[in-house]
C-alpha cells in the first residue's frame, strides 16, 4: 500500500539552529501537509500547499517555518531558529484530488528535539 | 470552549467487548467527521470518515454523527487486542479549494485485555 515516507525518524538540535524536516508524498498525490503534535497534546494542523504554493496556514505557522517542494517527489519543511517549544512529533500527510479525505494520508512523523 | 473535546482515558476493556469513544465540537463550520488510529510512534491512520448525520458501518466499527447535539461516536464491537491504539476524531469545514484543514481531538488511549 502507498505510503507516505518522513526522515529523519528523530531529530535533536540544538536552539537557534536551523532543521529541515523532508517529507515524500505518496506519488499521484497533489495536496501537501504539515501537522505537528507536542507531547500529551492534541494534532494541530500547520500548513496545506498546493500548486507550488501555500494554501492555509494556522497562527502557528510563523515567518520561522517554511515549506518547499524542491523536486516532483520531495516536500520539506523549515524551521529557520529553533525554539525549545518547537519540540514535537511533525507529521507529514497528502491527498489526492478525487476522495480527498478518504486518501488523506499522514506519515510516521518525525520527532523533533530542540536543546 | 474548545473547539473538539475528546475524552482522553485511558480507557481499559477485556477482549470481545464493545467500545464507546466519543467526541463533541462546537464549531459549526465542521461537515466533515474522521476517526483515525494511532500507534505509539507512528502516524494517524484513517478509520471511518462521514459527512453526514446518522451511523456508518464498516466490518466492526461504527461511526455515528449528531450534528444537532454536535457529538460523534466510534463504536467498536468484538474488540481485539490489536484494537490498542490511541483513537483521534477529526473534523474539517468544507474545503478551501480542495485542501482541508483537519482539527484534531486530544485523543482516547484504548487498551484490549486478552
């Protein structure tokens, strides 16, 4: 079954520098997203992207992040200067234009750990 | 008041027993209602997803939507102990374009008991 692939599976860094979280969508997929989970804390939706372009951003969604989908495959995103409250699970997750929210697919996240 | 509010648990049942999770939302804008799966260090994994108000039935689970009462259930019968999971409901308004914005629940942590 297709899958949506994240790396790394864990990140530590330390504050104030810079990560890039890369994301491969499922292939015949056209809608892009980042969500982000804290610790004991409920999902919470970051960024949609579609056509080369943001679609929606949440509050949290800062002139810190990012994102770009640099190649046909590969969808990243940036955190520019770390925080320690920027330590979360990242999920990355794609649709598809027909049945978009029965195709609506999430990786395996991405835990990341600011120092 | 927050906009999804799920009973977080845990909630522990023996093998074969048939489970009630539920969430409620106050935001009206919500049509669309999911429920996913999640296993410890791994993604959401879709389960059920409706739009509509009444029940949706696939092999053992159940999801039920009132929107008038703006509350959603998951039921699952005979459960199993693969069943043990943390269980999230979602929901999203109508799409902006096609892209839609998911809100979460915190989330009901289910353990099976063999």
């Amino acid at each position: 079954e297709p899958e949506v692939t994240q790396t790394p599976s864990h990140q530590v860094t330390q504050m104030g520098q810079e990560v890039i979280l890369r994301c491969v969508p499922i292939s015949n997929h056209l809608y892009f997203y980042w969500y982000r989970q804290i610790l004991g804390q409920k999902v919470e939706f970051l960024v949609s992207f579609y056509n080369n372009e943001i679609s929606e951003k949440s509050e949290i969604f800062d002139d810190q992040f990012s994102v770009e989908r640099p190649d046909g495959s590969n969808f990243t995103l940036k955190i520019r200067s770390t925080k320690l409250e920027d330590s979360a699970m990242y999920f990355c997750a794609s649709s598809e234009r027909q049945a978009v929210l029965r195709g609506y697919t999430f990786g395996s996240g991405t835990r990341l750990t600011v120092v | 008041q927050k906009e999804v509010e799920q009973d977080p648990g845990p909630l522990s049942v023996p093998e074969g027993a048939i489970v009630s999770l539920n969430c409620t939302y106050s935001n009206s804008a919500f049509q669309y209602f999911m429920w996913y799966r999640q296993y410890s260090r791994k993604g959401p994994e879709l389960l059920m997803y409706t739009y509509s108000s009444g029940n949706k039935e696939d092999g053992r689970f159940t999801a039920q939507v009132d929107k008038s009462s703006k509350y959603i259930s998951l039921f699952i019968r005979d459960s199993q102990p693969s069943d043990s999971a943390t269980y999230l409901c979602a929901m999203s308004p109508p799409a902006r374009g096609s892209n839609y914005k998911l809100t979460f629940g915190k989330g009901t942590l289910l353990t099976v008991n063999p």
